[in-house]
C-alpha cells in the first residue's frame, strides 16, 4: 500500500529545512514575547507606511468574523484591509485564495495552519508566499506545540506545528527574514506564576505562552 503523506514533498526535503532552522531559533523559553498578533501589526504599520508613503495593502487569510480589523481601529488609515475565509458565514471579499490576483503588503494568518493536515500546511505557505508582495511580510500565529493542553481545546485542530517546523515550511517556501516569538501578555500576576513554576516547566519542555507568532519578509 502506498502512503505519501505530504503530498509528493520528498521526506528529506522536509528534514533538510527542519533542520536549516532547528539550531537557529533559542529554546522556547528564550524566545521573544510579544503581547498579541495586532501589537506586532501596529508596531509594523506605523514603521512601514510613512517610508511607503500610501497605505499598506493587508490581507487577513482566515479572517473569521474579521476581528483583527477591529483590533487595527487606530491604524485604519493606514491599510488597505481585505479579507478571505472558505466559510461564507460572515461576508469576505475573498472565499477562495485561488481568485486572489494581486500581491499584499501584510498577509496576515492568524490560528489556522493547526487545522490542516501536512499537504495542507505546505500548500498553504507556498498560497501565502504568492499573496506576499515582494518585500512584503507575513504574519502567521498557531498554537505553541509546548504549551501542555491549548492545542487539544478545539477538536478542528489536526496537528500542532513547532516553531522550528514552521521556519523550515517559511524557508522552504522561499521566505527570508524568519523570526519567532511568543505572544503572551506579561501581568504580574503571569510573570509570579511563570517564576514560581520556572523549574517544572524546563523540566517538563513545557511553555506558557499559547501561541507562536512568525514574521517572514518575501524577497524583493
């Protein structure tokens, strides 16, 4: 019986990327925190428009009911913002990335990857590179694979993605400029409670943080 898993991608063409960017990247405790995915976006936008000198052309894949562009209010002006899902639930200007003919700024991906099978992941970053703009950045977040139960709290959930794994698909796929972080929001209550329980979570290879943010810039 033959059984190809990824979608004719040879295993060690797999491996060879996992392994470009597993010593690359720190243990998960030393990776950077961030509080949230539109923070990054903000911080992005604000830096990246006045040297574009327009606003910037953002495409939320996976949008839902578009909550990020709620969450974008106090950089409105400063996007272009346009979304797509495949459930037509809420309305979309896009329900099929294969419609997609113009190039993005921002191509944001925010807790979907998890939900698809490995043939899945790869041909979703290779869709998200040809929707990236030269130059252009994507902004991808799953759950933390180390963080101990927030994977299973979604039965739509297939696999959890780790952040090394995630780089190699990015680099595979031709992305440059790869970093990770962590998105948590550091109260001081979490930062006692992460001090407090430091030991077990190294002991363990567990994290806090519930989810990875990736930054990826496609080559100009």
């Amino acid at each position: 019986m033959k059984c190809n898993p990824t979608d004719g991608t040879p295993w060690s063409q797999i491996h060879h990327w996992r392994q470009q960017y597993r010593h690359v990247f720190p243990d998960v405790r030393k990776l950077p925190i961030v509080p949230s995915l539109h923070d990054w976006l903000i911080s992005h936008i604000n830096a990246t428009a006045p040297v574009l000198g327009r606003p910037l052309r953002l495409l939320d894949v996976g949008a839902g009911p578009c909550l990020l562009r709620t969450r974008l209010a106090p950089v409105a002006h400063l996007i272009a913002y346009q979304s797509h899902d495949v459930d037509r639930a809420h309305p979309h200007d896009y329900y099929d990335t294969a419609s997609i003919t113009g190039q993005f700024d921002v191509v944001v991906n925010a807790e979907v990857i998890e939900h698809l099978d490995l043939p899945g992941k790869l041909a979703l970053i290779s869709e998200l590179f040809r929707l990236t703009a030269p130059g252009g950045w994507l902004a991808l977040t799953t759950p933390n694979a180390q963080h101990p139960t927030i994977f299973w709290r979604d039965c739509t959930h297939i696999a959890p993605v780790h952040y090394y794994d995630l780089a190699g698909m990015l680099g595979r796929a031709g992305f440059a400029h790869i970093g990770i972080c962590r998105l948590a929001k550091m109260t001081w209550r979490k930062r006692l409670i992460v001090w407090r329980y430091r030991a077990l979570l190294k002991l363990l290879h567990c994290d806090f943080a519930q989810s990875i943010l990736a930054v990826a810039q496609r080559p100009v």
